[in-house]
C-alpha cells in the first residue's frame, strides 16, 4: 500500500492506493491554517487513519507541498502556505513514521499524475497548472518530473505576467515581489482583483456564478482573467513548447476557460499556429493526492 497527501493551503487530501493504483482508502480535512504544529498533527493523524482502515502499513508516504525543499538547508522554501516556510517537515514526519517519506511540490504531484495515466497520458512534454490558492506549475518530460537544480522547475507563478497594460493592477505578491502570475491567476487573486474594482468582496465561485447569469462587470471580469491566462501560458508554450497544458486546482473547474484560452493565446504564442492542447484533469481535484502516492 502506498499512502499520497496533498497538503494544500485550503485542504488536506489523504488516499491509499493498492499495488494496482486502485483507491482503498480517501480521507479529507480542512488544513489548519497559519498552524505548523496542528498541520504536522494533521498529516501523520491522515496516515494512521489510512493504515487503521486498511489494516496494513505503507509501504511508502509522499506528500505533494505548496512549495520546495531547499537543498541547501532540508527547508522547506516557496510555500505560498507560509507557516511551512524554514520548517523541516520532512524530518519532523518521518521521525513519527516508520514508512520512508517523500516531499514533492504539489504542482508536480499533479503533473506527474496526469502525464502517467490522466489526461495527458502518453504526451511527451507535460505541463501542470495549479490555479488555486496559489499558482504553481509542474514539467513532465517523458514521464519523469524536471524539477531543476534549484527545485523550482515549472514555477511560472513568480515570474511577472507577462505583456501588462495600464489597465493591469500589479497586485503585491507574498514572494516579496509585485505583479506576480500567481497575483493575477490564482483564485485569491482573481477575487482581489474584482474586489478591487467593485468593492464587493465575492468568492471567486460567486464571481463565475453571476458571470454565467449575464452579469457584464463579472463577464468582463472573467474575461480579463481568460487574457490573463493565455498570455501567462503563452510564455510557458514559448520556453517549454508542451504537447499538452492540464489545469488544477479550483479556478481549473471553470469550463469556458478551455474554449477561450486557446482562442486567445495565439496572439502571444511565437509560432504560426499553436499546436498546444488545453485540458481539464481527468482525475479532478484529487490528481495531485494520487501523484504524491506515486512518489
């Protein structure tokens, strides 16, 4: 049995897995925010109720993180999820555990998971899209992950969006920095931004919602972020030229963005036409859980 975690900043997805990939055992929970030791709890509380119901112990843990293990210091770095910033989660687990752990970010988690039996099975070049509480991205090339010498392979999320207007607002991002991808592409963003315009402090689901009832400030809202979107992978397609682009996380669930992203992101795309295939994920949002377990 194999036991995956998707640590995430809005929730904490455990399943366990046969040696077949079947799922034995799925356990969701809200992730203590702004907690490390209640997060910690949390995670090795989800394993022992894995190995409790299925009467087995794993034969391995992986744990997809909003962020990267520093290889210089065993860190974690680059977690949009800050409370897991300079801690060493790894260790911290793996001393309560007797199963060998394994830390992966979660963008590849979910990368991995749909280039090797997803909606990207088969493709040579895969790249993965969380746009949820943050924005990562994750390379798979011929089903292994790129993860880089920095361990930041993928991450588009703190480059800057890329071809602003004057109508863009550079938001502050949590990196320090301002105008980030992920200030305009995750969905905290997308809802700082119409807040920003509006003054209403809607959820990103209720911005969609009234975008779907004909609302015109939300359509163009939405429509703003489509833009968004293929001109941020526009950028990817020109460095890393994907057979195939699959969308995770919350935001992903919004089923106009794979008619119009495509429509639009020729205009960026340095090619006179654009071979990239846009795709939802074909195990949801439980992609990235079934990654970890595969590490």
């Amino acid at each position: 049995m194999r036991i995956g975690i998707d640590l995430g900043g809005t929730k904490i997805e455990a399943v366990a897995l046969d040696e077949k990939g079947a799922v034995i055992f799925k356990q969701r929970m809200d992730t203590p925010k702004g907690d490390y030791a209640k997060t910690l709890a949390a995670l090795i509380d989800l394993v022992k109720q894995a190995e409790q119901a299925t009467q087995q112990t794993a034969r391995s843990i992986g744990i997809g993180i909003p962020g990267a293990v520093s290889k210089k210091t065993g860190l974690i770095k680059n977690a949009n999820s800050t409370w897991l910033i300079g801690q060493d989660l790894q260790g911290d687990i793996q001393s309560q555990l007797s199963s060998p752990v394994k830390l992966a970010n979660d963008a590849n988690c979910f990368a991995l998971s749909e280039a090797s039996d997803g909606a990207a099975a088969g493709a040579e070049v895969v790249f993965g899209v969380i746009i949820g509480t943050g924005c990562g991205g994750g390379l798979v090339v011929n089903g292994k992950i790129l993860n880089g010498i920095n361990a930041i392979g993928g991450e588009w999320g703190h480059n800057p969006l890329p071809w602003q207007t004057q109508q863009d607002v550079a938001m502050p991002c949590y990196c320090g920095l301002q105008g980030c991808t992920e200030t305009f592409l995750s969905g905290s963003g997308f809802q700082a931004h119409y807040h920003h315009k509006t003054h209403q402090a809607l959820s990103a689901q209720q911005i969609v919602a009234l975008a779907q009832k004909g609302d015109a400030t939300a359509q163009q809202h939405l429509e703003n972020y489509c833009v968004w979107l293929a001109k941020g992978l526009a950028s990817v397609i020109n460095i890393v030229d994907p057979d195939i682009i699959v969308l995770g996380g919350g935001m992903s669930n919004i089923d106009y963005l794979y008619q119009r992203v495509p429509e639009l992101w020729q205009a960026w795309v340095f090619s006179d036409v654009v071979e990239t295939v846009l795709k939802p994920p074909k195990w949801g949002d439980s992609s990235g859980v079934r990654g970890a377990a595969w590490l």
